[in-house]
C-alpha cells in the first residue's frame, strides 16, 4: 500500500534518453515551471515504480512515473496547480 500526504505537491523534472519512462510528462500537457497535485498513486505489482496521478494543464488525468517528479511542498489550497516561483523553484533543489 502506498500512502500520500493530501496537500503533496510535485515539480516535473523529466528524466531525458532512451530508458526515460513513458509518458513523458512535457510532451502531454505539464510545465516545468509549475506545481502538481498529487490525486493519488499507483503502483503496479510488475513494477518497481510508482506512479503518481496528477492534473495536467488541460485537466486531463495521467500517471506519471515517479523517476520524472521531484517534491514542490505540501501546501494547503483548493488549487490542483501551483505556479512555482523562483524562490520555491530554487528552494526545491
């Protein structure tokens, strides 16, 4: 069982070459430059990875894997998307 905090938010940061795990999240909708709210997460029993479903800015639903996702804070707000400030951005280095 995987658990999540409900005010998680997440940064894309896209893992880049030929084992980059599919889909890649700035070819379907995401911005780097933007925080994600977490709806929820799978992990499928054939996998060592986890996938984290988030919003994309045209409100479509898609697992991601969690290889292309960094942790943006736990922020409490109705808000699915978060614009990341410079200060926020730097801050989640």
């Amino acid at each position: 069982m995987l658990a999540f905090h409900p005010q998680l938010f997440v940064r894309i940061a896209e893992l880049d070459g030929p084992r980059a795990p599919m889909p890649r999240p700035l070819s379907s909708g995401f911005n780097p430059d933007r925080a994600y709210r977490v709806l929820g997460v799978y992990n499928p029993s054939e996998s060592s990875d986890a996938y984290f479903i988030l919003p994309n800015d045209r409100d479509e639903m898609w697992f991601i894997c969690q290889r292309h996702l960094r942790f943006a804070g736990l922020h409490d707000t109705s808000a699915h998307h978060l614009d990341l400030t410079h200060e926020h951005a730097s801050a989640a280095d």
